[in-house]
C-alpha cells in the first residue's frame, strides 16, 4: 500500500511538495486521492477524504494510508 501510494505521490507531484491518501477496501482494491489544490484555504481538506469518501460511496471497510512530500521528504502516517 505504502509503495502504491508513493508511486502514485512520484508520478503525480515529481520532486514538488504534495500529498496523497490511499485507502485498501476489503476486497483488496485501492482509492488514491490527492490534496485539494486551491488558493481559497477556506476549502482545504485533507489528501485522505476523497478516498475515504470513495470507499464509502460503495459501502467498503477501508485502511488508510497517507503520504505527502515536502521540503523535509515523503512522510508516512497510519490511521
């Protein structure tokens, strides 16, 4: 999971700063979200909830995962 999440961070961010969240649903399938990019921060919300709410729109018990790069390198958090 971690390392689809990475990949996924790589390919989509390359070297800038970002942020995905990937959740694993019980029948082994994966949602990958990133960070809603905008400039009003009145709507920010965390890299995880798109896929958070993707696993719930089909009724799926979920892992989360999240994974975001910055200027001190890519962190991993569990949840």
């Amino acid at each position: 999971m971690y390392e689809k999440a990475v990949a996924f961070l790589n390919q989509r961010y390359g070297i800038h700063s970002g942020g995905v969240g990937i959740v694993r649903v019980d029948t082994g399938e994966y949602y990958i979200s990133v960070w809603n990019e905008t400039l009003n921060s009145c709507v920010d919300l965390c890299a995880e909830t798109g896929a958070i709410l993707e696993a719930h729109k089909y009724n799926k018990k979920s892992r989360i995962h999240c994974v975001s790069q910055g200027m001190m390198g890519v962190k991993k958090s569990r949840f």
